[in-house]
C-alpha cells in the first residue's frame, strides 16, 4: 500500500487569502484566536487513526503560541515552515520574503529544538513570477517544498516537471525537492485533488476514486487541510460570495470525511515519502 503525505497548514481562520482584502495583518490580534484548539482536535483524529503528519506552521502562529509548536513535535509530527505572515509571495519582494523565511524558520527550529526542512507558500504562491522564491528556500537550508499546484487558479497555478516528488533547480542554480499538490486529468481537464476545499466541496467517493488511482500507479499523493476546516462554529467574516464558498462550505461534515479518509488510506509525513520515494532529477 502507498503511503501518502498527510499535511495540515497552521493558520488561524482569518489570516487565509481569501480574506485578505478585509482582514489586514496588523489587525490579527484584534480577532478571537482559535488555531489551537482546532489544531488538538486535529492532532486528537491522527492520533485515533494512528498516524503523523507534517505541520507546515505560520510563523506567526509560532511566535504567538509557542507552546503549540513544542506539542506538535512532542507528538511525534514533523514540523515544516509556511511562511511568517501568509503573504502571496508574487506580491513581496525578495529582501521581504527572504527576512519573513529566516524569521519563521529560526522560531520554529528554536521552538521544536529540532531541523526544519520543509517548506509550503501561503496559497501555493510560487508561480513562474515568483519562481526566485525557491533560491530563498535553499539558501536557507530547505530541503524540499510543497508550494507549486499544476492548476489554473486565480490565486496560483504554475506547471510542474514530475506528479511525484522530483528534484528541481532554482534560478541560482541550487537544487532542491518539489512536492507538488496532486491533481487528475478527467475528461481532458487538469482536476485539484489534494484536499483543502476540494476535498470539503467534492462528494466523498469522487475524492476516494480520484485519490486510489494515483496509488494504483504507484505514487503518493499530498493531502492539505487547516485547522479552522474542523471548526464549523469560527466566527463568521463578511467577504464576497466566492470567498465564502471556499472557506465555509461543508465545514460541519469535515471531521468526518476526514477520519473515512485516514481509515480508506495509508499516511505518513511529507519529509518520511520524500525520504522512501525514488526522487527523480
């Protein structure tokens, strides 16, 4: 049986992109926190499943809740970087970008005495305009990312040279390991299958379908999610039509799609696939 990756992004309910037009990082302090608590609940379902995941966890979250990242290492999950301050990359430049990677990198790796070598954008935002991006990351010791969907978005999207982790050259010339997102062709189209609200707004049995014919050629898939996905009762945020469907739909059923999914599939973290799958150049 193939084991996948199983990895949650920690963030809070209002730092995600589709709420970046009413929500500004200087007022995240003024909202009612929730992330750990949900991220418990979250650890609560692996644990009853039986497996560990990678937490690519928001420096921020880190700096604010420094004890959250200590349990997550202590329960035996991978602790992996997903930025400072959910930024889309695109939209900071490089000195920006490079400092919010340092600075989220050093609190965690002091905060879970352990390696971080990780990496996942805010919203998969390394695209071919910010393609510099991966100098940052391995100029900073990073060993692998899992920034790139090989999908059209209006957030992100940018082609990719493998499904599978593959070893890829920065702008620079350094290399490092690309885990991109997971997706099928149906009926001609490129279709996101890696989770998130994909996995909230498709039935079940599509997600299970889809995901069991990428095992059956014998590759792992990623899996995504966040912690407020768990969280039907978050305060709700007044945003357009479009960005509450992709953050609200199917909230209340989550948790148990989820633990069918843990039971249908084999997990384990996204440094353990890449370190047992044959990575190609």
């Amino acid at each position: 049986m193939v084991a996948n990756a199983l990895t949650v992004d920690v963030e809070d309910y209002f730092q995600v992109s589709a709420f970046r037009e009413q929500v500004a990082p200087a007022d995240w302090p003024q909202f009612e926190s929730r992330v750990v608590a949900n991220t418990h609940r979250v650890m609560d379902v692996f644990d009853d499943a039986g497996v560990h995941a990678t937490f690519f966890v928001l420096g921020w979250i880190a700096e604010h809740h420094p004890a959250l990242v200590r349990e997550i290492a202590a329960r035996g999950h991978e602790i992996a970087c997903h930025g400072y301050s959910h930024q889309l990359i695109y939209g900071q430049s490089q000195a920006v970008f490079a400092e919010e990677t340092q600075r989220a990198k050093r609190l965690l790796e002091d905060q879970a005495q352990v390696a971080v070598n990780g990496y996942r954008a805010a919203s998969f935002s390394i695209t071919d305009a910010s393609r510099w991006a991966l100098d940052v990351l391995a100029d900073n010791g990073f060993e692998y990312d899992s920034s790139m969907y090989p999908v059209r978005h209006d957030l992100y999207g940018t082609q990719v040279q493998a499904a599978g982790p593959h070893r890829i050259v920065a702008p620079g010339g350094k290399t490092l390991i690309e885990f991109p997102m997971t997706t099928r062709s149906v009926l001609g189209m490129t279709v996101p299958i890696s989770g998130g609200g994909y996995f909230r707004l498709y039935p079940y049995r599509l997600s299970a379908y889809l995901l069991k014919q990428v095992n059956q050629e014998s590759e792992p898939f990623v899996f995504y999610m966040h912690p407020w996905e768990i969280d039907p009762g978050q305060p709700r945020i007044r945003t357009s039509f479009k960005s509450k469907v992709r953050h609200y739909t199917n909230l209340d059923r989550f948790e148990t799609k989820l633990r069918t999914l843990l039971r249908d599939f084999q997990f384990t973290s996204m440094a353990q696939v890449v370190a047992d799958y044959p990575v190609t150049s």
